[in-house]
C-alpha cells in the first residue's frame, strides 16, 4: 500500500515539470477535438438512444407527456455529456500509451532510477495486445454499467471497468524498456492486488471534475514509478539471493 501512495505521490509531483505539462496537454487536446468532431453528428441520435435504455415508466402517471418528454431529454443530455467527457479521457490515455509512454519513461527513469539498466524485454506487439484488450473489456463493461447508472451498480461497475482499463494500459509499457521478458512476465504476473490497486487509485481520479483531465499523464506517471520501484527491487533482491549462494 505505502509503494501505491508513493508511486501516486511522485507522480503527482511530476505534473508540474513543464515537460509533463506539455505532454498532459496535447493527448487531451487531440482527444477532445475528436470527439466534439463526432458528437456534432451523434449527439441528437444518442440521446434517443440512451432515453430509450433508461426505464421512464415510472414517472408516467407524474408527469404529462411533453413535461415527460422534456425530462427525458435533459437527462439524456447531461448522460451524454458525461460520456463525452469519460470518451475523450479514455481516448487520452490511449494516446498516452501509444504515443508518450516513452518520453514519460525516460522523464522518471532518468531522474529517479538512472542506474536502471534497460533490458528491453517488452515488443510493440505485447504493447497492442494489452492496449487492445483492455480497450475491448473496458467497453463491454462500460456498455454493460451504462443502463444502470441510476441504481449505483452503473457507477461501481464504470469504476471497476476504470480500473482494469489503467493497470492493463500501462503496467506492460511501463515495464518493456528495463525489464527483460523473463522479469515481464514474472512482475506481471505476480502481486497484482497491488496493480488492481493502483488502478483503483488512479480510476477514482478520472471520475473527479477537474482533476480528470490530468488523469492520462497521473496515471501514466503513477504506473511507471510503481513498476520500476518493483523491477529495482526485484533485481536487488536477486541479487543479494545469488550473492548468498
């Protein structure tokens, strides 16, 4: 848990260094002209379409039909608005992990672990691979919790999907340029309640006004400290066991 906070903390720290700054920025602007882009021509149609999945019924024997009809259509627009913005801060960190994961890399490297060697174990196909599947799961999950939102379960289920999408995202990019395959896939693959941990931690940020848009880069940050706090830490620790024998 102390490795969590700490890894959050320094990479809180880090937003502030006007490299990161430009860096923060840029996948966010991107995202959000995208997306504005394509709400221009689906907003109108996607509003229909989430009044349709939320079950107004109840409200029938309250209201008159045009009060009704003017209700539903506030509500879509605010869930629409409230998608749009989940959207373009996936969107970012997908360009984050595409696109900046290196710079970022080389930013806490150089600064906090410069005596790290670099291994280079991770490929540009195991990069696509954990940033696809974790596109797809995320959105089936999102899909899923959407109908719900208005009973909690919707919330719950968006912020374990938030989660997943993070510590899936970046623990392998964060890894692939010091650690080598072997050290991959054992620190992959072992203490993940820390890694669902994290996720948890950097995913609530990504449902706060405001502190959302630093959301990508804080994630990014976070995930690459913790990951090559674990890697120096693994490597000491095998080390000090081949020196023993």
């Amino acid at each position: 848990m102390i490795q969590i906070f700490n890894a959050f903390s320094l990479a809180f720290r880090n937003l502030f260094n006007l490299k990161i700054l430009w860096i923060l920025v840029w996948p966010l602007l991107v995202a959000s002209l995208f997306w504005l882009i394509v709400g221009v021509f689906i907003w109108t149609p996607s509003i229909e379409w989430i009044t349709e999945l939320i079950p107004f019924t109840f409200m029938e024997n309250w209201f008159d039909e045009s009060v009704l009809l003017k209700i539903t259509d506030s509500i879509g627009g605010i869930l629409n608005v409230i998608i749009l913005v989940i959207l373009v801060i996936v969107t970012a960190m997908i360009i984050t992990a595409l696109f900046v994961m290196s710079s970022l890399i080389d930013f806490v490297a150089k600064r906090y672990y410069p005596l790290l060697e670099r291994k280079n174990g991770g490929s540009l196909v195991g990069s696509l691979i954990h940033i696809i599947s974790a596109i797809i799961v995320f959105i089936v999950l999102l899909g899923i919790a959407l109908p719900f939102w208005f009973v909690g379960v919707g919330i719950l289920v968006s912020f374990l999907a938030a989660a997943y999408l993070n510590q899936r995202l970046f623990s392998y990019d964060a890894l692939s340029e010091h650690a080598s395959k072997e050290e991959l896939e054992i620190l992959l693959t072992t203490n993940k309640l820390s890694l669902w941990g994290l996720g948890l931690l950097t995913g609530l940020v990504q449902f706060i006004p405001i502190l959302n848009l630093f959301a990508p880069t804080l994630t990014a940050l976070a995930f690459i400290h913790f990951e090559l706090a674990r890697l120096d830490n693994y490597r000491r620790k095998s080390s000090f066991d081949s020196s023993r024998e």
